[in-house]
C-alpha cells in the first residue's frame, strides 16, 4: 500500500484504540458498533474505511495468535451507494488554467500543476512526487510511480509538456540533493505539499469563477471522463489511471443525460 494508506489506517486504528476502554484482545463487536455510531457525522465511505483499517488489524492480530476471531466479521458495513465523482467541463478546466497569472515563477508552476494533472490525470501524490527524471517529453510521456509503488507510462500532450517546460526554466533552486530531482518545488526549494496544491486548486477555481467542489483529483476524474465520452476504450483509460480493477475505472462510463439522449437518437432504428 502507499505511505498514505498506511497512514491512514493506522490512525483509524490508534484512535479506534483511544477510544475502547480495553485492550485489543478484549474489544467486542458491539464495542466496533458503538464507536461508529459514535462517529456518525462522518460519511458512510469515512465509516466503511474506518471498519477496514479495524478488520485489517484485527486479522493481524489473528495471525499472531494473539486472538482466535475477529470482531470485525460480526460488524455490516455500511451500505455504500454508486460513487459517481465530480467532474468540470472543459470549458471549466480551461478557465482554471487560463486563469493563472504567469507572470511569476509561482505562476507558471501552478499552471504547469494543472495542465499535468488534467492532460496525465494523476493522483495529487504522483503529481507531489512528479521527478525531472520521470519526464520523457521528446517520447511523448512521463513515467509515473504510483499506487504500491507500481509503474505506468502514460502519454502527455503538447500543451501539458509546454506548460511543465516554461516552469522548469525559472524553478527555483532545490534546497537540497533530496529536492533536486522533484519537478515541483515551494519557494523554499523543498517538495510542493499535497495541501499547498489543494489550496492552490481551491483558490483558482474563486479567480476562475468555477462554483464546485474542486479538488487535485477532480482533474483525474474530468480527464477519465472527458476520454470515455470521447470514446476512449476503456482498458486503455484503466492503464493510464493505474487502476487494478476494470471495475473502478468503469466509474467513469457516467455521462449525463444530454449525452445519453443524443447518442440514442442518433442510432435509434426508428430515428
């Protein structure tokens, strides 16, 4: 898993333990109910990753030999609808990017972060960790290490590649051997957090006047569905997002009813 996952899980664990008045090998499964109902202002998907990270400590603890059964197994998850992500327009995208004042070096690396978020559709940590060493733009692709720390190359386009060249121009200095490789530096010369690209997103989408809840991975989900409805295959789509299963990828066959009403009446027999 990525060092985020890990994160994550382990801080539902450890607060999940804060929150038990027992050790691990006395917790019931009444005890898991409690502390979600407890919880019931997160999400039904916050809550089903909770019990996840729960029922994977607890099958650690099986393994040991530390307990015989796991608790987890008697808790329902939460029934978790279809999740049907946001998406921008190209028009919106568009905005977003036009919308960035190029004139500072800042400037031309958040425009850069868009045009590579939107034309490679990478996850905010690829994007974070995103080496000069990665960047095969006179082959047409950047080499990207994700998820599990699994290899993909996927195809970047001219004006995604212009934007990350005019940027690298006037990088600033790394700050160290560690930051030299890294594409995308804060003004101290150190790795661009995760949160200052949130924040950076956030605030182009007021300037671009983009009323929606925007994040990093909106661009990944606005570029997979952009390809879908523009008839990309599938599996093709799969590869360049890096998902393992077919069936995540297959999110993005949503299309909106416009869509759907005028491809109907353009194949129907009887049109």
């Amino acid at each position: 898993m990525s060092r985020n996952t890990v994160a994550s899980y382990c801080s539902d664990v450890e607060k999940f333990m804060e929150a038990v008045p027992c050790s691990p090998e006395l917790v019931k499964p009444e005890d898991m109910e409690q502390y979600l109902q407890s919880r019931n202002g997160l999400s039904k998907r916050s809550q089903a990753r909770i019990l996840s990270s729960l029922r994977s400590f607890f099958s650690w603890l099986v393994i040991e030999g530390t307990i015989s059964d796991n608790p987890c197994d008697k808790v329902d998850s939460p029934k978790l609808g279809r999740y049907l992500p946001g998406v921008l327009s190209l028009e919106e995208v568009e905005a977003m990017i036009a919308s960035v004042d190029t004139s500072t070096w800042q400037g031309l690396r958040d425009r850069a972060i868009l045009e590579i978020l939107y034309g490679c559709g990478l996850r905010v940590s690829e994007a974070v960790e995103l080496k000069i060493s990665c960047l095969y733009f006179d082959k047409g692709f950047v080499r990207i290490i994700g998820k599990g720390n699994k290899e993909r190359l996927v195809p970047v386009g001219e004006m995604a590649a212009d934007a990350v060249n005019a940027y690298l121009e006037r990088r600033p200095e790394p700050y160290d051997s560690k930051s030299d490789d890294l594409v995308f530096l804060n003004r101290f010369g150190r790795s661009l957090s995760r949160q200052s690209m949130f924040k950076m997103i956030k605030t182009q989408a007021l300037i671009a006047d983009v009323r929606k809840e925007i994040s990093p991975h909106t661009f990944r989900h606005s570029f997979a569905t952009h390809l879908v409805e523009n008839g990309a295959d599938l599996r093709m789509v799969q590869q360049m997002l890096g998902h393992e299963s077919l069936s995540t990828t297959e999110i993005y066959t949503h299309v909106d009813s416009t869509t759907w009403q005028q491809v109907v009446l353009e194949h129907h027999p009887r049109r």
